[in-house]
C-alpha cells in the first residue's frame, strides 16, 4: 500500500474532469440551441454550415431584390395603364373629327387642341414616371448603342481622283438625328474626302450588338470623284447595357441577373415615322391627314401595348423566381438547421448522464482520498 500516489483518487479525479467536461458542453449547446458553438465542437460543419448561412442569407435578400423589382414594373405597366387610355381617347377623337357632316370649324379646333393636350400628357407621363428617383418611361431603361466607337481601319477597293487603288480608309460611326441614330463614315487617311452610308438606324430599337451590312458601297465625292469600285469588311458597335437589372439570386451566375427594358414612351419614341426629333403627327384638317393620324396613333397604341405584355411577361418571371426563391431558402435552411443546431432530447438525455457520472465520481474520489487512511492501523 503507497500513500505518496493515490492511483484511485488520480483516476476518479480524470474522470471527474471529463464527465465536468462533458456537462459544461451539454450546458452550452441546451442554452444556445447549437450543437456546434465553436469550430471545436464540429469543424467541417461549422465550414459548411457557414456556407449554407451566406447562401440563405443571399436568396432572402434575392427575394427582397425580385419583390422591389415586380414593384417598380408595376409602377411602370400602371403608367402605361393611363397612356393606352390616353391613346383610346385620342383614337376616338380622330374618328369624331372625320365625321365633318355635323361638324363646325369650331369643333374641329377643338377637338385639336384636346388631341394635343392629350399627347402633351403622354410626354409628361414618360417624363415623370420615377421609381426610387430612376425615370422609367423616358427611354434611359433601354438599350442605348455606345457613342464612343473605336475607328476601324478597312481596306477599300476604290480608285477616285486624287487617291491611288487600294488606299486606306477609316471607318468610323456618326450620330444622328438628334443623337438617335447612327450611320457609317469613310474617310481616307489624309482626310481629302468623307463618305456616309445611306443605312441609318434607329438606335433604341437595337439590342446586343449591330453589324453593319459589308455589301459594296459606291462612294460618290462629288462630279469629277466617284469611286469606281467598294469598300469592303464590316463594322461593329458595342452597346452600353442602361436596362434595369434586378438580380434575383444569390450566386455570380449570369441568369441570376434579370433585365427589364423599357424603351421610350413619349410622343417621340411612340412616333412610327421615326426621325429623333419630332413627335408623332396630330392633323385632322383633311381626310387623308386624319387617317394618317389614326394609323400613328394606332402604331402608337400598338407598341405601348407591345412595352406593357413584356414588363407584365418579366413580372410573372419574377414572381416565380420569388416563389423559387422562397422554397429554395426553406429547404437550405432545414438543411442547415440539421447541422447546426441541438436536439435538444437527445442533448437532455446526455446531459442527464454526464451529471449523474459527474456526482458519481465525486463520490468516488471522496472514497479514494479516505483509502490511506486504512493504513494508520499497521501504525498502531
């Protein structure tokens, strides 16, 4: 029998510290609801649960994303409510106006000056129609090619005076119209002479990227320099991207972003004889000036319905997408749950039996100290 090392008291001593080790853990995770409080208790589910966390995170966020983006559609489509019912009054006027039988000049006046307030309001609708500060009916919503095109050096297959066959020409993009439209621009290397295409485009009824026709065209400077053969090779523009882009999930992956554009709604934009500048025709004066201001206006409502079946296509888009989004989150977050946090009846029922083994080996290592005692009696 030693009394300098109690083997007994050291081993229910270790035990005791372990089972006090144990309940101090059954204490935290039944106090906090986690299983895992730290990287210690689970470190490969704390590194996934901690991925799940910023993934949930990001679909409720892209829900709240997608739910501004159905609001400011339908900010838009409801504008757009009152520009159709602007257009159907408008229709109704020119069709009263042609009825010259029962009409006086006077009526026919004013039947005008309400057919232009009429479009004047059209103009104001598209002008004032804010989102969070963002205009959404003027235009600044669609695609708009960009102005700053990089030169492109073509060989042209030309012979003019002046200029020897094969000559060098830098082709270039001009706007026009009121900075609505583009057209192509050739000019030699010295600058001695300058020719434009006869394609004009409209600029916002383009999307992606434009790719002028590379057919030969005869450049003709003048009586005495016309060029006897063609440029060749082709020119594209790249486009500056103003929709509105709603990202609608929570990864970098591109269909996550979804873009809306809205193309111009004002009298100038809805004009089908497009010049950039002019709004679309009101003039009832004859029959023939009447009937063509049915056919703007009916180009007009035409497209301003074309615009209103598209924002309403992308805000079913959307609220789908919020539906998706939802699921996706719940399902995520059970999953996450299932790692991270306690079952609590399973936690209750270890805890109960650390406790127990933990006053167990208290008990223990009191009986263990109280064992050298039993050696007094071989001193006696």
């Amino acid at each position: 029998m030693r009394i300098n090392t109690n083997i007994m008291a050291l081993n229910a001593q270790n035990k005791l510290t372990s089972n006090q080790s144990s309940v101090e853990k059954s204490i935290q995770k039944l106090s906090s609801g986690l299983r895992i409080n730290s990287a210690a208790d689970d470190a490969a589910g704390l590194a996934i649960s901690e991925k799940m966390r910023a993934q949930i995170r990001g679909l409720g966020q892209a829900q709240d994303n997608a739910q501004d983006g159905i609001s400011l559609l339908q900010t838009a489509e409801g504008a757009l409510q009152q520009t159709t019912d602007i257009l159907q009054r408008m229709r109704e006027l020119v069709i009263k106006a042609q009825n010259t039988g029962v009409l006086t000049d006077d009526d026919r006046t004013s039947i005008n000056t309400e057919l232009s307030t009429l479009r004047d309001e059209i103009d104001r609708i598209a002008t004032s129609t804010t989102f969070n500060g963002k205009k959404l009916l003027d235009g600044s919503l669609g695609s708009q090619l960009d102005k700053t095109n990089t030169a492109m050096t073509y060989a042209a297959n030309v012979n003019v005076a002046n200029a020897a066959a094969g000559t060098t020409y830098t082709v270039s993009v001009q706007t026009i119209g009121g900075e609505d439209k583009l057209r192509m621009v050739w000019s030699d290397d010295n600058g001695a002479h300058t020719a434009y295409s006869d394609v004009v485009i409209k600029k916002d009824k383009l999307s992606g990227k434009v790719n002028f026709s590379d057919a030969g065209v005869v450049i003709d400077y003048g009586a005495d320099d016309v060029a006897k053969g063609s440029l060749g090779g082709k020119i594209v523009t790249a486009d500056t991207e103003t929709k509105a882009q709603f990202k609608i999930g929570a990864n970098t992956y591109e269909e996550d972003v979804l873009s809306a554009g809205i193309a111009d709604m004002s009298s100038k934009g809805l004009n089908r004889k497009y010049d950039g500048e002019t709004k679309f025709s009101i003039d009832i004066s004859t029959a023939t000036a009447a009937n063509d201001t049915l056919d703007a206006i009916d180009y007009a409502l035409n497209t301003v319905s074309s615009q209103r079946a598209t924002l309403g296509t992308i805000q079913n888009r959307m609220e789908y997408a919020v539906s998706n989004l939802s699921t996706t989150e719940e399902n995520l977050t059970a999953a996450e749950s299932r790692i991270r946090d306690v079952d609590m009846a399973e936690e209750m029922v270890s805890y109960t039996k650390n406790s127990i083994l933990n006053q167990s080996a208290m008990a223990m290592l009191a009986q263990a100290n109280q064992q050298p005692q039993s050696i007094l009696a071989l001193l006696q």
